[in-house]
C-alpha cells in the first residue's frame, strides 16, 4: 500500500524530532561550559591545581563550581561525561540526512540542471565528503598551524567557503546548506569523539594510576571545543535553512552559507567576551546587522529557471511513472487551478513575490517531480493550500490520491 508513504513520513518525523531534542541538549551544555569557563574568578582559598571558581544562582539553589587546570589530586567517585548529547545529535542527523537526501535523493538531492549523476554517485559524494572534511581539519589541528589559531581558523572558513561553493555545483539548493551544515557539524562531532573525550580518558587514567597529567591534553581539549563553539550558530542556520527559500534558492546561496559563518563568529564573540569580562564589544552586533543586511540583497537574486527551462528538462525514471500514469491529466489540471497561484515562477497571489520553499506547480514536469509531496500535502491531509487562499474540496482531493497510488499499487 502507498500509505507507507505516511508511515515513512512519521519515521522522517520522529528522527527530526530526535535530531533537534539531542540538538539542544548538546547547544545547551556548549553555551554553559564556554560561558562558565570564562567566567571562573580566581581565589586563594581554593585546593591546589584549582584554576577558578563560580558562584551560581538558579532554580531556587546555590551552586559552587570549581575548575581545575589539569585535574584534581583525587579522583573524584562520581565524574559526569558530556559526550552523548554530541553523538546522539550526530547519529540521528545522520539518520535523517539518510532519510530525506538519500532514500528521497530522486527528488531533494540531486539537480540535474547543474550536473548529470546517479543517484549512487551524488551519495557517494554525500557521505564521502564529510568523511574527508574531518580529516582535513584535523590534520591542519595536528601540524604546526596548531600554534596559531587564528591561522588556523581562518584556513577552516576557506574550507567552509570552498565547500559551499562546491556543495552548491552538484546538489539541489536545499541539499547544498543542508550539507554544509552536516559538513560542520561532523568536525564538531568528530572533535569529541577522537579529541575531546580520549585525551580527557587520558587524564581520567592518570589520575588512577597516580601519575601527574600532562596539560597537553587539556589544553587540545579546549581548542577542539573553541572551534565548536564558534561554529555552532551556523550550523543551527543551515540545519533552519531548507525552510527558507531566499537561502537556499538563489543564485549565491553559496556565498549567504558562508557569510552566515562570519556571522557566527561575531555573535560569539560578544556573549564570550562579556561572559569573561562583563561587556561585550557591541561593534559585533553592527557588523552582524550589516552582513545580514548583504544577505538579505544577495538573496534578492531571482532563480534563474523560466518556463521554458522547466519544460526542457527530462524527467528522471521515477518521475516519467507519474508523468504517464492513469489520471494524471486530471491531478495537473486540480493542482494548476488550487497550487499555482503559490507555486508559481512569478507567483500571482496577493504581494507573494518567491514559490513557498520554492516548490513549483506550473508546468506538467513540475507536477511530476513533486508527486509525493503533493500526495502528502494536498492529497491525505489538509495541510495545502491553505484554507485561508483556496478551499479544495475534497473531490480534487482524491484526484491527487488516485493519481499517485495508480504509480505507487503497481
């Protein structure tokens, strides 16, 4: 039965819900540690190796946390790891990048209009390139350039650039920032997993085995979790990006991507500046409003696709199966006259200027591409068009539903 559809959309669903719970978890928990870590104020009183202490004030109780530089001279009985916010964040965007650009890859990974793949091969490349980002940069952290970080942050946004740019000559729009985003977020995860947590092992072992760490690892430690720090505001934006179509749709999404990464360093640098001396610099929030605001004109650039253009492109395999199938002559007729006026290249409802998410229903090819999801949100529910624009009946409704379980029941 088609309705697996449904079933597969409540599994996409449920991963995203997932992704964004662990998502804030792991934000969360990185926000509280960099502003605690700046905010630590020395004291003589405080035990040996004793870097600093904070007091704090929250939920009705005091708390009182002390840091050490290296570690502390006993091994405490209960230690807290901050790890599984990091790797479930990961694991279940890795799942839903799996679920939408690789199971759908047909319709939301690859465009034709750039390059001409196999679905194979634009996963190949999916995959492969996060894989070969994280070695890069953690080669680059290795090497000498380890000595001077703002070298070395700078040669990481020219990677960042580079991906985006490239990212963006083979994938759909929304595939592009979405891997970007995947690109960071599996250098920030992968700085936990093989630097953060295994020279904080080392330490752990240490201490057990009565021996004097090496502040080495601490100081690795904090360098890895800097950069994350740093990246984590974009990566937010990328992963909201999809819903945005003056994002991710226009001519020099690539360069928006980047900017955003600017955008991520100022903001952090008020809040951590202010976290450690009590007064950010507000120039930072002049710069981020004017980068913003150059966003906000780059996005002003129309899609280039006409009319024509639309009906030139060949319709993958899958997409031909809706084009030829029974009824379909209908369903384009009932999605012409309710999602059009939206859905458009100039779209002609109200003051609408760009096609919702940049989904167009124009042409019979259009119509073909997005069957599923207009089988999804036109057909079983009700969430398009809205009521407020056009009221479909119920009987085009069933138009739709026929037309994509005649491909789907064969």
């Amino acid at each position: 039965m088609y309705d697996l559809a449904v079933m597969w959309e409540w599994i996409a669903f449920s991963v995203r819900w997932l992704h964004v719970i662990t998502a804030m978890a792991w934000i969360g928990a990185s926000f509280y540690f960099i502003a605690l870590d700046l905010m630590l104020k020395p004291n003589p009183a405080l035990p040996d190796g004793a870097y600093g202490e904070e007091w704090e004030v929250h939920g009705g109780g005091f708390y009182h946390t002390v840091k050490y530089l290296v570690a502390p001279a006993r091994m405490p009985e209960h230690l807290t790891w901050h790890k599984w916010q990091s790797y479930t964040t990961w694991l279940s965007g890795a799942a839903l990048l799996m679920i939408i650009y690789w199971v759908g890859g047909e319709l939301f990974l690859l465009d034709p209009t750039k390059v001409d793949l196999a679905l194979w091969q634009g996963i190949l490349i999916s995959g492969g390139s996060l894989t070969i980002g994280w070695l890069l940069y953690d080669q680059m952290c290795k090497s000498k350039l380890s000595d001077h970080p703002t070298v070395l942050m700078l040669l990481l946004f020219l990677i960042l650039v580079i991906m985006s740019w490239g990212y963006n000559q083979i994938f759909t729009g929304r595939a592009a920032l979405l891997h970007l985003g995947a690109f960071t977020a599996t250098i920030m995860t992968a700085n936990v997993f093989f630097q953060i947590m295994p020279n904080q092992r080392i330490v752990v072992e240490d201490l057990k085995a009565g021996r004097t760490p090496d502040a080495k690892y601490g100081k690795i430690a904090k360098v890895r979790s800097t950069h994350n720090n740093y990246l984590t505001l974009p990566v937010v934006f990328l992963m909201l990006s999809n819903h945005y179509p003056l994002a991710f749709g226009t001519e020099y999404s690539w360069i928006i991507a980047s900017l955003i990464f600017l955008t991520g360093v100022t903001i952090r640098h008020y809040f951590n500046t202010m976290h450690a001396t009590g007064k950010g610099p507000h120039w930072t929030w002049a710069v981020t409003v004017l980068l913003m605001v150059v966003i906000a004109w780059l996005s002003s650039v129309r899609p280039t696709e006409t009319w024509e253009d639309a009906e030139a492109r060949e319709l993958t395999p899958y997409e031909q199966k809706f084009a030829s199938a029974a009824g379909f002559e209908e369903a384009y007729d009932t999605v012409l006259g309710n999602c059009s006026m939206c859905h458009a290249r100039e779209p002609v409802y109200g003051t609408m200027k760009w096609a919702p998410k940049q989904v167009y229903l124009e042409t019979p090819g259009d119509v073909a591409r997005q069957a599923d999801q207009i089988y999804l949100q036109a057909g079983i529910s009700h969430a398009m068009p809205p009521p407020s624009a056009v009221q479909m009946d119920e009987d085009a409704r069933q138009t739709i539903i026929a037309w994509v379980r005649e491909v789907r029941d064969q």
